[in-house]
C-alpha cells in the first residue's frame, strides 16, 4: 500500500488508541509521521516501534512551544510537512450539567476546552506555515458528540462542536493553500480519559461502556475499533484522492445519523 508514499504528517495524540492507529496505517501507505504525545511511555513505545518511520515527541498540546517544538523535529528529521491531524483529546464521562458541581463544572470546562479546542488551535498554527508552503492538509478528530447529545455532557459536547467551528473558519481562512476537514468517530475502545479536574484521569472510557452497549446503539452493529476509523483519514490526506474537499465533517459514526425516532432493533429484519 503506498496511498500516502513520502508524505509527511505530524499527529497529536498518537500514542494510543485511534492516533496510534492512524500512525500505523499511514506508516504502512508509506508515510512518515511526527507525534505529539503527552504519555512519556507511549512516546517511548512509538520510537521503539518505528524507529526510521516515527519521530515522537512528549509534550502537551495545551502548550504552544510543545507543539512548535514537535513541528520542527518533524520538519528537522523529514524536511517538510504535508499533514496535521488534530487528534489528542480528553472526555468527561457524561459529567452532566445538574450531576456535577459547579465548582468542578468550572475546572473541567477549563481542562477539557484547553486540550480539545485549544491544542487543535495551537496545532494547526504551529503547523500552518510548512503546510502553506507544500500546499497540504489539516484533518481534526471530531466526535459522534459534534453533531448529537448524549455521547458526553455538555462540557465534552461543547468541545466537539467548538472544533466543527475550527473547521469551518480554518478551511476558509487557509484556503486556497490548505483543505481543513475532519472525520467524526463513533465510539470504540482506546485508553480515552477524563480531566484530572474531574478526578477522572485514570477513568477509561471502556471502565463505563461495553462493547455490548456500543454495537446496540449503531445502526451498522458492530462494535468498531479504532482501526476501523482510519480509512477517512487516507483519504483525506491524500493528495490523489482529495483534491476537492475543504470544510468537511465525515460522519464515520456507523449510521448514528440516520437512527431516526425508530429504536434500531425494532426496525425492518434484514
Ligand atoms: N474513544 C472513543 O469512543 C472516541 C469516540 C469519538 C471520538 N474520539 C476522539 O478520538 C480522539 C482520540 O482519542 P482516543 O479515543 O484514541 O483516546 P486515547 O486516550 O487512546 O488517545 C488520545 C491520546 O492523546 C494523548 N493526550 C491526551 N491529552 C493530551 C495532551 N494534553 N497533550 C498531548 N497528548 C495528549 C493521550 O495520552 C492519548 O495517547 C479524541 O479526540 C477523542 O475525543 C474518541
């Protein structure tokens, strides 16, 4: 596979879970790949395990001298950058608005807001300047909880719907140079945490789902992997087989859209 042969893409996040798997896949279509990662052990396991493909940074994407310093480790050790995919990210376990106290909601309005919007924010413009110089692209993660209630509280919605707004003004504000899109997951297993104003640091999102309980809800029922998010983003950083989308949000929800006010099991036997 070589559907991304000599591109080069710097990924927030990528030390686990579906980051992790966007590195995999795009080193494996022939792309090499810079990561800003929080986790000092998942930067280690990454240079370790992709030790010619693979420059891994630890730092914080709340951090704009983090972000710069792992742009210019991807432009040192690769010599441009074609991509950046906004990715790190943080949930709030459904932390809901009358559940949670106002003292916490305050702390992890904060927390969660500075890692999912503000790292994106800082990201693409760490990153923007080689990417209007090779004429690239930028893809941010989105969430199910863009477009619809329910997969988080309103802190973790909010942030969703915050970064559809980066999109949007980020594809305009860049274009003709740059295409600013995202993909939109539904739910899956990864190490996705909480903010440590919650005290949900090492709360993971599957210590409160099952698999069970995802696959029921999804129209396609199936209960996805990260893996299974990746081919979106392919397809947008490719050059080839994205010349014409910019301002895109793909829905890669297995169907949470088209649930309609019909219970998905109760629905045609096919
Ligand atoms: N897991 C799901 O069900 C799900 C569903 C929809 C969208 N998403 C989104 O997918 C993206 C990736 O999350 P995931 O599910 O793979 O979780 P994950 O925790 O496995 O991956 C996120 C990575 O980001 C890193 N990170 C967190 N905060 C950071 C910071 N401040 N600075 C640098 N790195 C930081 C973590 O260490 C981790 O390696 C997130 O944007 C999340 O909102 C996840």
């Amino acid at each position: 596979m070589s559907r991304l042969k000599d591109q080069v893409v710097f990924i927030t996040g990528g030390g686990s879970g579906l980051g992790l798997a966007i590195v995999e896949r795009f080193v494996s279509e022939g792309a090499r790949v810079g990561v800003l990662e929080r986790s000092a052990d998942k930067t280690a396991r990454l240079i370790e395990g992709f030790p010619d493909a693979v420059v891994a940074v630890t730092g914080d994407v709340r951090s704009y001298e983090d972000n710069e310093r792992a742009v210019n480790a991807t432009l040192e050790r690769f010599g441009k950058l074609d991509v950046f995919i906004g990715n790190a990210g943080i949930w709030d376990h459904g932390a809901s608005l009358l559940g949670t106290s106002p003292k916490r909601l305050d702390a992890g309005y904060s927390e969660i807001f500075d890692v999912n919007v503000k790292g994106y924010l800082l990201g693409a413009r760490a990153a923007a300047p080689a990417l209007v110089q090779s004429q690239g692209a930028i893809i941010f993660t989105l969430s199910n909880s863009a477009f619809y209630p329910g997969g988080g509280g309103p802190i973790y919605t909010a942030t969703k719907h915050a970064a559809v707004g980066l999109v949007r003004q980020l594809a305009y504000e860049l274009a003709p140079k740059v295409r600013v899109n995202a993909v939109a997951p539904s739910g899956m297993a990864s190490d996705l945490r909480g903010p440590v104003a919650l005290g949900q640091e090492n709360a993971r999102i599957m210590d409160s789902r099952s698999p069970e309980s995802i696959r029921a809800i999804l129209p396609l029922q199936f209960f996805p992997s990260p893996e299974d998010f990746v081919g979106p983003y392919v397809m947008l950083a490719s050059r080839a087989d994205n010349r014409t989308l910019s301002g895109v949000m793909i829905n890669a929800d297995c169907g949470l859209g088209i649930r309609g006010i019909r219970y998905v099991a109760g629905g045609l036997d096919l």
